[in-house]
C-alpha cells in the first residue's frame, strides 16, 4: 500500500509526485511509455535526436521562470533563439516585433522531465486499465503488461482529459460522481501531427530563422530548424507541426508518411525552399491529444468523493508546459488537503536539485 499513486510521468506528473514525495508522502508512479516526459518528447532517430512534442520553453510566471534558471544553471537548459518569425499569406516573411527567449535543452525537451525524477519511484511500460475502490477504503490499479495491481490511498491522474474518461468512465457505479465525469467529459482537445525530416549535410544554405509560425496556413502550424538545438549536428533537421485541421483530418490513416510528406511539400513551396520537400529521411508521428481546445477552467479537477482521486493536467487552467506544472502543483495540494494536511508550506519540488 502506498500513500498516492500518480498515473502518468509527464511535467503535471512529475512535479505533482515529487512534491507530494518531499512533502513526506510515499508515492508511485506509473507511466505507460518507456521514457519520461509525455508530449515533453524526444525521439532518437538517424544519430541524433529531435523534439517532436513541445519544441521550447517560454516562461511567463515565476515558477517555471524559477525552474528554467535552475536548469540552466546545470546546463540542461539554454536559450535557443529570442524570435520566431511569422509567415502570413500574402505578406513577406516577417522578423518578429517582441523578442523574448525561448528555452531548450540540447539532450533533449524529455532531459526537462528526467531532472525530476530523482529519488521518486516510476514503474515504466505499464500502463493503467482500471482503477476500482476497495472495500478497506483505498484504490486499486490493474496495470496492463504485468497483470499486477497497486493498492493506494489516492490517486492522481496526470493525464490528458478523453484519456482520464475511458479509464474512469467504468467507474461511474462504484462511487464516481456524474458531474465530475460530466466535466471531465467536457474537455476537449486539438490533434496535431508532427513530421521530422533530415537532409543532407551539404543542403542548401539554410534559412535565417530557428522557428516560424505558420500564421493563417490551413495545413501548417509551425516549423523548426530542430538540428540547431543540438552541440555539433551532423546534418540539418526539421521539425514541422501541422495545423488542428489538417491533423484532424489524417487523424485516422494507418499510413502517416504521405501526410509528413504533404507537410513538407507545403513547407517547401510556402517558405520558397524547395529541397524542403525531398528530404534524405523522415519520421512522423501523431499526437491524437495536443493542445487544449476546451480547457477546464480549474487547476485541478477532483470527484469530491472521499477516497481521494484528483485529476490534473495542462488542460487544468492554464495550457502549455507551464500550465502542466502549476496544475501538478494544484494536485499535490489538494491531495495533501484530503490525506494528512502535513505542512506545506517549507515544502517545493525544486528543493530536488539542491
Ligand atoms: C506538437 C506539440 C508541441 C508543443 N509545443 C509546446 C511548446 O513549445 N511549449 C510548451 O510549453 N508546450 C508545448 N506543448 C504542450 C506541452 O507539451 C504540454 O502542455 C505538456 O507537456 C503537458 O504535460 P502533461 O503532464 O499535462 O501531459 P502529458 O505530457 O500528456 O503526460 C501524460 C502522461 O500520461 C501517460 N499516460 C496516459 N495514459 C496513461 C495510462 N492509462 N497509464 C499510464 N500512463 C498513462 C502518457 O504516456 C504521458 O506520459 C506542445 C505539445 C505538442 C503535442
């Protein structure tokens, strides 16, 4: 039996667990990828690696303000560039009016999530099936690979929204309140498509910016020179993120490669640089939950029952990185509110990198 059971190990995750961790809680988390992070992702691939998820940090409040300097201080973090260009139809490319520094970590946008990590326990590779009450007032997990179970006294689901219904949605008879699914349910989300393609190294001269913004292109959204994030690339690489629309659209294909090479087509011809469209590789990948469409307009969600069980998440009252961790943050809160009210107050997940 543990304290609190943490389902998913992205930013929400990690930082709801660690907290609650260092407030003096045992904790566990179950992740059902084989690595860190969520949609803080990085794929290796071709000897190098790319940020097909969430491509920078842009800080706005203080807290990930905090976090960012702390990781920059231990050279996880650096700024990558001050501006993201805008590509508008009919207009020529325009250099950006506001600067502000974009953060990102070389090793990778999952190095973010892994500096977490320290001294929490993480069960990888499982993923959660089922969560049922028992009858000694605690939860129990069934986990899918291993076929075991995990018992604890409150859970924390650090998920995307649709993701939490299809897990909790059997539980509506045993206890769940309808509203709180009611709300889950109402929550909504943008797909997107990301395709990452590599060229040779002797490609033409490579364009001025880091990052473009696709401003009106109904296909593409934004576009990344991802290899200039990386000490020494071997060759350039991009990554390109296509718009809801188009995501939509391709949402269902077996095949992702025509869609990743339509995106590039479209890149290619837009930005007048036609060696976009024939790259020397490409990976594409399809995230069916992205971004928020129809966010939750709290920093948690809770079922108000009680046995603990409190959702989370960046489609909790803010967006982005940044409202994924103030959300976690909510959780650990709340969850400590309903167990032991032990004092909070000295407590802060970044007390883990001191
Ligand atoms: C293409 C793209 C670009 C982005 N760009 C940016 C950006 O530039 N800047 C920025 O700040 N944000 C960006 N974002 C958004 C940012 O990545 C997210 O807001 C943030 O990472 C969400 O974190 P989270 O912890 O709420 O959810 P997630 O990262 O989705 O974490 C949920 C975790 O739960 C796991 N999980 C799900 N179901 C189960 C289950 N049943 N059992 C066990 N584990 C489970 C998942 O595998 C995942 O690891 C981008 C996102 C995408 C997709």
């Amino acid at each position: 039996m543990t304290d609190i059971a943490v389902i998913g190990a992205g930013i929400a995750g990690l930082v709801c667990a660690q907290q609650l961790k260092q407030a003096g809680y045992s904790v566990v988390v179950v992740e059902k990828s084989r690595g860190l992070g969520g949609r803080l992702a990085t794929r290796r691939l071709y000897g190098t690696l790319a940020d097909h998820g969430a491509c920078y940090l842009k800080p706005k409040g203080e807290l990930l303000g905090r976090f960012v300097e702390i990781l920059c201080d231990r050279h996880i973090l650096e700024v990558w560039t001050d501006e993201v260009y805008e590509l508008t139809a009919d207009a020529p490319l325009s250099e950006p009016k506001n600067r502000s520094p974009r953060y990102v970590a070389p090793g990778g946008m999952s190095a973010i999530a892994k500096s977490l990590a320290p001294g929490l326990e993480i069960l990888l590779n499982q993923r959660v099936v089922a969560i049922t009450p028992t009858p000694e007032n605690s939860w129990r997990l069934t986990l899918e690979s291993s076929n075991e179970e995990l018992f604890a006294k409150a859970i924390v689901v650090a998920i995307p929204a649709p993701q939490a219904v299809m897990l909790l949605e059997s539980l509506g008879e045993s206890g769940l309140d309808a509203a709180f699914l009611d709300n889950l349910r109402s929550v909504e989300f943008y797909p997107s498509i990301s395709a990452i393609a590599g060229y040779p190294s002797t490609s033409q001269p490579l364009p001025q910016w880091k990052a473009l913004t696709f401003v009106d292109d109904i296909d593409l959204a934004w576009i990344g020179l991802d290899s200039s994030k990386r000490s020494n690339p071997q060759q350039p690489h991009f990554v390109v993120q296509s718009s809801a629309d188009f995501a939509q659209r391709h949402l269902e294909s077996q095949d992702l490669q025509p869609a990743g090479q339509y995106m590039l087509q479209r890149a290619a011809e837009s930005l007048s640089l036609p060696w976009l469209s024939t790259p020397e590789w490409m990976q594409v990948h399809r995230w069916r939950y992205a971004f928020p469409s129809r966010p939750w307009h709290e920093a948690f969600l809770s079922d108000g029952t009680p046995l603990p069980l409190i959702c989370c998440g960046d489609w909790c009252g803010g967006n982005l990185v940044e409202g994924a961790m103030l959300s976690g943050l909510a959780a650990a809160d709340e969850i400590n509110h309903q167990l032991h009210h032990l004092p909070l107050d000295n407590v802060n997940f970044l007390n883990v990198f001191t």
